[in-house]
C-alpha cells in the first residue's frame, strides 16, 4: 500500500505541472506589498528616532561629551611618551 503511494508520488514529481500552469499569484503579490509596506514604515520610524535622538542630544539631554582619557602608555603603546 505505501510503495503504491511512492511510487505515484515519484511519478508525479518527475512530471511536474506545466509552465503556464506555474504562477505566483494574489498571494504572493500581498506578501510583496505588505513587506514593503512593513520595511517603509520601519524607516519612517527609524527616521523619527533619529531625529528625537539629535534633538534631545542637542539640548544636552545626554550629557556633556566625555573628553578622552589620557592613555597612561603614551599615544603609540610603547609606555614611552613620543
């Protein structure tokens, strides 16, 4: 009963549908346009972050800047000053 099955099986494989058969169709199309849309509104949201997050840095929101520490080694690693 199971090798009839594989066998069919295996037989309709290796016929496969024809090529006007083959279409991606509606389905496909709205998973298009809603990923789109899903990577669109990403941007504008990431955009908006971006532009609060300047905002806020701009009115010191943040802090001020840390200067950078003197490296105890000397600019090139040696542990000698140049």
């Amino acid at each position: 009963m199971y090798e009839s099955a594989l066998v069919i099986a295996l037989r309709l494989a290796e016929e496969g549908p024809e090529d006007k058969d083959v279409v991606a169709g509606y389905g496909a199309l709205a998973l298009f346009l809603f990923l789109f849309a899903a990577v669109a509104l990403l941007g504008i949201s990431l955009t908006r972050h971006l532009r609060k997050a300047e905002a806020a840095a701009e009115a010191g929101v943040f802090g001020e800047d840390e200067a950078e520490p003197e490296d105890a080694e000397g600019a090139n690693g040696s542990g000698q000053s140049a």
